[in-house]
C-alpha cells in the first residue's frame, strides 16, 4: 500500500520511498524534513475542491503538508 | 580588545529564530540584501552581560548545510566563513523548537561538528510542555557536548541564562577555536543519533490533549477549513478599505495643505512649481496608501506568526495546483491586492524558482489598492447608481467583476506561462505546518515597522525621481502665449503619437495623455484627467468631483468600458517594473512583464469598446 492510500488517522510506518520519481531538490526537503524509510506516520488532513490533494501528515510532532503525487511514492506498512 | 564580536543565529526554520533575534536585538536592526541574491540579511546588535556588544546576524532557516535554495546556500557560507564581505560568526547560536527535537538536532549535530563555539537555544519549551512534553536540557547538553539553553522567545524566557552562556562560549572561542571538535557522522547516522538525544531528553511525554491538532480539524476540515478562510479574507478586504479611509483622508488633506502651504510660502517659479506640482503630488499621490498597506500587513503578519497561514496555503494549494502553481504563491498573491510591490517581494519563500518567477508575473494582475481611485472615478461617470436584484447595487457589482476579471486573468495567464516560458515539471507543495501560537504584538509591530519604512523609502527613491521626470516631460519646453502648456511640452508630443496607438480601442487623446504620468502609478491618471479637462483643483478627490461630469460630456460609454479594461491588465506603476527587476536579477522579466501585460490590455481594452459599440451602449 502507498501511504495517499492510507486512511486518516491510522499508523503506518514508511517501508521504502521510490526517490527516482520525486524531483531531487523535493526528494531533498523531504528527508531534511525527517520522511525516510522507517519513519512513523500518520494522515491528519486531506486537501479540499476534490481529489482530496493535498494531505497533512503527521510525523513524530510535526504536521507535515505533501502532495499526493509524493505519498504516492511511498510504499507503508499499516501498524 | 574592542574588535567586534559576531555571532549568528542558524537553525530549522519554523524554530523561532527570527523571535529570538527581536528579542535579543530588540528594534536595533538592520534590514539589507546580501548583495548578488535576493536573500534578505537581517543584522542587529546585543550587549554581552559584560556589556560588551556583539553583532549579531540572523541567518536563513535551512535543514541542512548542504543548501537546497538559495536561502539555504547564504547560510551555508555565511557559517563556513566562505560569503565575500560576511565575517565568519565566532559562536554560533544554534536555534531548536523543544517540540521538533527529532528533526532539528539533524542539522544541530551537523553545525556542532564544525568545531566552533555553540550555544543551543532550546526554544519554545512553553509549546512543548502545553502538548505534555517536558525536556531535560542538561540531558541534551550531555549528549551534544555544548550547553542547552531553554527558552521561550516570545515570552523574553531563558534569555539572560542564553547571554551568559553566549558569552562564556565567545570565551573560549579567543582561547582555543578548535575547542569544540566532534563527531564527523553521515545523516543516516546523524538521524538515527538525532532520534536516542531527542528520546534521552525527555522526562516526561503525555498524550496530552494537543491544542494545534483541535484547532486543525476545524480550521483543515474539508467543509468548515474553506469558508472560514474566506471569513477571514473578507474581514480583511473590509478593514483594508474601510478602516484605512479616515487616515487616508488625513495624509491626504496633510499633503494638499502641505501644497497650499508651499504655494503660500515660496515665489512663483521653476522651484515652487517642481515641488508642488512634481514632488508632493507625485510622492504624496502614493503616501496615502500607507495606511491600507499598513492594514493589510497587520492581518498577514498576524497570519503568519500565529501558524495561520501556512494552513490558508494548504487550503489553496489544491486550487493553485490547477494552473500549475502551489499553496505557497498564496501568500505573495493575496499581499497585492494591497500592493503588488510587498507581493513580489514576498515570492521570496517559493523554493522553485519557476513557481516563483510564475508568481511575480501574475502579480500585478491581483487589483491593487491604487486601480480603486481610478475604477471609483469612472463607475460613479458612466455606471448607473441602481440596484441589480435583492440588495446588490450596479456599480459595486462592475467593481467586484473588475477584481475577478482580474484574479481569472492572473490564473489564465499563470496557465500559459507554465506550459511555455516557465515550463517544467509540475511544482510540488511540500511545507511544515507549525504549530499554533499566539502572535506577539510586539513582534508584529516591529514587521509593520519595517514593512511601511520599506515602502516609504521606496516613495522617496524610485517614485520621487520618476515623478520629477515626468513633470519635467510635462513641463517643457513652455507654452508660448496662448498655447496650452500640456500641448506643448514634451509630453503632449508623445500623447499626440500614442494617440495614433491607442484610437483603435476607443482612447481619445486626453486619455493618451493621461496614461504617460500614470505609468508611475496608476492613479496619477485621475489627476492628469483632471488636470487635462482643465480642472482646477490639485488632490484626486477635489479633482473626480469636478471630473465626473466633464467625462460624461466628453466620453461615450463604449469609452468608459475601455478604460476600465486597460487598467485590469495595463502595468501602470514603475516601481513594480523596478522590483520586479531587482528580484529577478535583470530587465529580461520586468521588460517581459510589460510587454504582456500592455498587450493583454490593447486586446481587451479592444474587445470591450467594439462589443459595446456592437451592443449600441
């Protein structure tokens, strides 16, 4: 499962990120921003005006906004 | 030794770093560009308790010394010592948010590796213990090796023990600079060490009841997020425009008086006419939008500190997204509906430089505060004062159609440009939203401060001189006798040739003439009209009284609409061409910008004078 698939508010840890797909400098801020495999996350938020983009996510004590089109490129483990 | 001593201040952003900085340098700062990059350099001085000063620079949020921005590549040499003209800090002050421990001491650890002196401030401990999370910071020392200072900017916490330590680091910095030598560690590493010193720190950790994520489910929820923010925007738009007109009357009687007097005062000449008619009208004509700027930065300040905004960006990403821009170009755009100028400045936060560069483009599409003198002038000319339906009046009704005309121009022009001249890919919107916290007044203030000496230096420079042109333009060679003097200077020559342009989208020549002082902004074109009609009066209010008729005597309605139009599009104000230039590194973007948006004016001035010649109105 990709995490845009995961539902809000469950727990899922991040098993492997595709990093080809993502643009360097965003792959970039993601990590500084601490997403990585093995990282504990959870959707808080999903966008409005349809397609539900983009989503708020919470790791460890930060709220962290992404597109879908990144989650989609993280593949989770629900806890 | 009295050499000066430097410190800086580096951490993640959303730290609090700039609080810190207000409070240790209190309203002693300067505000500059680092020369080269459009990076905002903000400089201050703190005394040591010894009472010796230090200077202190407030350096760019970054997550890391390997620079991903702009912003982030002046941190890394300004701590390296590597940025030509930038001392090398001698302590650094590294800046952590208590609740964030995990992600921030990433980079800490990496600052800390260089060797110098370190003093952490362990910032927003107050944030942290209202979400249950209480800290240890001799624990964090211990395992950093360098002291932990806990403190509470905002609140003026923990500042005499983070001085103290600041000094005792500086200390060591003259004895031994290669003191404080560490660990050499990749960032997996680093991330993995970040992880046991963020869990070793705490005492204690409750699931207590998190104030933000209450706030967000309301704030974020899908059906309430949208409209609340829409709320929020009208109260603002409200307060822009309503709270500002009784001082806006003020500053402007202040310069018609300050004209009366100078007229008083000095002998009739080149002098006196040069600085009534040239350097107060000019200058003033744009000191009266203080107050509206003023307004505005109040409620976008006050957005920003109290974690607001980053919320509004997320609710709008979804929306900007569709003409392939971010949440992010937000914040820069809703600023120019005040003033294009603070706007474009505020791209500076759009990591991608497209997105950016998109962004300062559309900008001047958003209706700025000075289109309304002119859109005020000639809706109450030409457009019936009745009611359309239950309560909405006609001539708000035009004005509201101009601002969405304006807003749905911006979004289709920000379309075209995305698939032609800022192609690529797609831009992403990845952002930290932070925690919610009570603004503090005083940190607003010294924003607004520094906002409105911004645009007042600006008025003083770059509207000054061009206001000083144009009245030369107007104001030679003199008229022989009998002869108008507007005929026959230099500027109703170049009126008779633009007229030869702009005949075919329905401007008469007095328009014509109007449009060349109002290129320094854009209401200036009420007071040419005034001043061409022959109007005697010298302020835009006295002016349109005695104005209104004379147009509606002198131009059709097919006219009126036209003019309307031009001035969506028309990019009339020089400073916006001069910032964008200054942003932008170049005239390619600001010549760009003219050139588009003269044209989009020409067609649609164009379009709506021949349908409504069509239309027979």
């Amino acid at each position: 499962m990709t995490l845009d698939q995961l539902q809000p508010r469950r727990r899922a840890e991040i098993v492997a990120i595709d990093w080809a797909v993502l643009a360097p400098d965003e792959a970039k801020r993601l990590q500084a921003l601490g997403i990585d495999e093995g990282a504990r996350v959870a959707i808080a938020h999903r966008g409005v005006f349809g397609g539900r983009d983009p989503i708020a996510l919470i790791i460890g004590r930060m709220t962290l906004a992404m597109r879908r089109s990144h989650a989609a490129a993280m593949t989770v483990r629900e806890l | 030794m009295t050499r000066l001593r430097t410190a800086a201040l580096v951490g993640n952003p959303n730290s609090g770093k700039s609080a810190l900085f207000n409070v240790l340098t209190g309203a002693r700062q300067k505000i500059a560009n680092y020369p080269g990059v459009t990076v905002e350099r903000k400089a201050g001085r703190f005394m040591l308790p010894s009472g010796e000063p230090v200077e202190l620079v407030d350096l760019p949020g970054s997550y890391a010394l390997d620079a991903a921005s702009p912003d982030e590549e002046v941190t890394r040499k300004v701590v390296l010592g590597e940025f030509p003209g930038e001392a090398r800090p001698e302590v650094l002050i590294v800046v952590l948010d208590a609740s964030n421990l995990e992600q921030h001491l990433v980079f800490a650890q990496e600052l800390i590796e260089l060797g110098r002196p370190v003093v952490v401030a362990l910032n927003m401990v107050d944030l942290a213990e209202r979400d249950g999370l209480v800290l240890d910071p001799e624990a964090l020392s211990q395992s950093l090796g360098v002291p932990v200072i806990p403190t509470v900017a905002v609140r003026r916490r923990g500042i005499d023990a983070l001085l103290a330590a600041i000094e005792t680091a500086e200390a060591t910095a003259e004895r031994d600079p290669k003191a404080h030598k560490k660990w050499h560690l990749t960032l997996p590493e680093r991330r993995m060490a970040a992880r046991t010193m963020a869990q070793g720190a705490v005492l204690s950790e409750t699931a207590q009841h998190r104030l933000h994520a209450s706030l967000d489910k309301v704030l974020l929820h899908p059906w309430l997020g949208p409209p609340i923010l829409f709320a929020l925007l009208f109260v603002m738009f409200q307060a822009v425009f309503a709270w500002a007109a009784p001082l806006q009357d003020g500053l402007d009687g202040a310069v018609t008086a300050l004209i009366g007097f100078v007229t008083e005062t000095l002998p009739a000449g080149l002098l006196r006419d040069l600085l009534t008619q040239g350097v107060l009208a000019g200058v003033g004509s744009v000191i009266v939008f203080l107050p509206q700027i003023v307004i505005l930065f109040a409620f976008i300040l006050a957005m920003e500190q109290s974690g607001y905004m980053a919320r509004a960006a997320f609710l709008m990403d979804r929306l900007m997204a569709r003409v392939g821009l971010s949440g992010r170009s937000f914040i820069p755009l809703l600023s120019s509906f005040a003033c294009a100028i603070p706007g474009i400045m505020a791209t500076r936060a759009i990591a991608d430089p497209k997105d950016r560069l998109t962004t300062i483009l559309i900008a001047p599409l958003m209706t700025c505060s000075a289109r309304l003198p002119v859109y005020a002038v000639i809706i109450a000319a030409f457009i019936p004062h009745r009611t359309v339906g239950a309560g909405i009046g006609l001539q708000g009704l035009v004005l509201f159609a101009l601002y969405v005309a304006g807003i749905i121009g911006a979004f289709c022009v920000a379309l075209v440009l995305r698939s032609t001249v800022t192609k690529g890919s797609a831009s992403g919107f990845i952002m930290e939203l932070p925690k919610y916290q009570w603004p503090p007044l005083r940190d607003i203030l010294l924003g607004l401060w520094q906002r409105a000496w911004i645009f007042l230096r600006r008025a003083g420079t770059i509207i000054f001189t061009v206001t000083i042109v144009l009245w030369v333009l107007l104001s030679f060679p003199k008229a022989a006798a009998g002869e108008n003097q507007v005929d026959a200077s230099f500027a109703g020559h170049i009126a008779n040739g633009l007229h030869v342009v702009l005949e075919p989208i329905g401007f008469n020549r007095e328009i014509s003439l109007a449009l060349i002082p109002a290129m320094a902004a854009r209401e200036v074109a009420v007071a040419s009209l005034a001043t061409t009609y022959a109007v005697n009066a010298s302020d835009d209010d006295a002016a349109a009284q005695g104005l209104i008729p004379r147009l509606q005597a002198k131009w059709t309605l097919p006219t009126a609409l036209a003019f309307l139009a031009w001035f969506v599009f028309a990019p009339q104000c020089l400073s916006t061409i001069a910032v964008t230039r200054r942003e932008t590194n170049g005239w390619k973007w600001p010549l760009f910008m003219l050139a588009y948006l003269f044209t989009l004016a020409y067609i649609f001035a164009g379009i709506t004078y021949w349908s409504a010649v069509a239309l027979g109105l």
